[in-house]
C-alpha cells in the first residue's frame, strides 16, 4: 500500500483528529520554540489535519501557510478544518517540493518525515526551498532511540526510515543545513497510572511508560540555512 491510500483510509476513518490530538502534547512546545515572525512564510510537511499551520497564524501571525500531505483525503479534511485565507493545502510528494528555491521560511514536520522514500534527497529538497537563514524544525517519535517505537512498523504497510540522533544530525548536515539543535520534548500531559495499575495492556511497568513519555518523547533536529 501507497502513502497516498494509507492515510487516504485514515482521513477517511477520522484518523487524522485523533493524530492531532496525540501529538499535540509535544507538538505545540516545538511550534512555540520556532522563530516565526509577522507574515512569514511557512511549510507544514505531512500536514495531516493541518493543526501546526493553524496554531502559527493564530500565535505567531504568520503569513502564507502551506500545509503538504501526500494523502489528497488528509488534504481534503484539513481544509475543511479552517476558512483562514492564507491556509492553504496541496498534495504533494515529499521527493519533489512544489516550491520555488529560496521561497519558505520556516518547514515544520511533526511524526512525518520517516514516512519519506528518499529522506536524504527530502532533505536536499527542504535545503533548495528554505530562504537563507530558514529553519525546518523536524520532531519524531519513531527514532532509534526510542526502543518503544520500534514496533510501529510492524503495524503500518509503508516502509518508515528509523535514524538514530547522529544520523539526523549527519544527514542535516549532508543535505547543507547547519544543525542548531537537538533535543528530546517530554509529554508530560499523558496520564501515567499509579504503580499498581500495571502490567496493562500496553506497558508491562509504569518505569517504561515513564521513560517512553518523559524522557523520549519526541525527538525533535532542528537545522537552519545557510
């Protein structure tokens, strides 16, 4: 199976509400820290129901905001989601950005970029469209360092990319970003049982449930252009 029909069947099941609301809790403190100002340009990449661009007009009064997915369904729904003018939604392929060099801003992609076929050559991509001085501020929660997310792939049919935090860093750099920072964002608005709650369904100790949301979290690499 596709991106395209994947998450085509997610749109479809209302999946993409309930992407938002998870990542939300890690999402808005990246969306905060990124250094957006008045009627700036801005790339949302796997835009799924198009929150991160909503949230930077209504708190950073951002301009033109682009939301991309490569699920026209995802794309439909987030549109609906907003009557804001300067929202917009295409469909596209993260290998062949449908944006001018030296055209955007700021790219934020939040639980997204793995789902890349060719992340070296997204990252190359990201690079020619990012102005001078651009950020792209990209958070995961499916890295190698998180031993709890490993198992993800097992329950999707598209081919995810799992780097390590060196290899994001490397391949930042590879793709000519100059990386600013590297940080893990905790969720701390998850409930965690007590104790004696456990073993549950999903975690056999409450350690790991502690250490899989406070202290993983979202991995997030942020890089700037030269």
């Amino acid at each position: 199976m596709s991106v395209r029909e994947e998450f085509d069947d997610w749109a479809a099941s209302g999946r993409d509400r309930g992407m938002e609301e998870r990542h939300w809790h890690t999402a808005k403190h990246v969306l905060a820290r990124m250094p957006v100002e008045s009627g700036e340009t801005i790339l949302d990449l796997g835009c799924g129901s198009g929150y991160a661009g909503r949230a930077l007009r209504d708190t950073k009064d951002a301009g033109r905001v682009y939301g991309l997915d490569g699920s026209p369904e995802m794309a439909r729904n987030a549109a609906g989601y907003t009557d804001d003018p300067a929202v917009g939604f295409v469909v596209g392929d993260f290998d062949a950005l449908p944006f001018a060099n030296n055209s955007i801003d700021h790219v934020f992609s939040m639980e997204a970029f793995y789902y890349a076929a060719d992340p070296h050559h997204t990252l190359e991509e990201i690079a020619r469209i990012l102005r001078p001085g651009g950020t792209f501020y990209c958070a995961v929660n499916y890295y190698e360092e998180n031993v709890y997310s490993h198992a993800w792939q097992d329950n999707i049919s598209i081919e995810m990319t799992r780097w390590d935090r060196d290899q994001y860093r490397d391949a930042f750099r590879e793709a000519g970003l100059y990386v600013a920072e590297q940080d893990n964002v905790p969720d701390h608005e998850i409930t965690i049982p007590s104790a004696e709650a456990f073993p549950t369904d999903d975690w056999d100790s409450r350690e790991a449930m502690v250490e899989r949301y406070r202290e993983f979290g979202t991995l997030l690499t942020v890089g700037v252009a030269p």
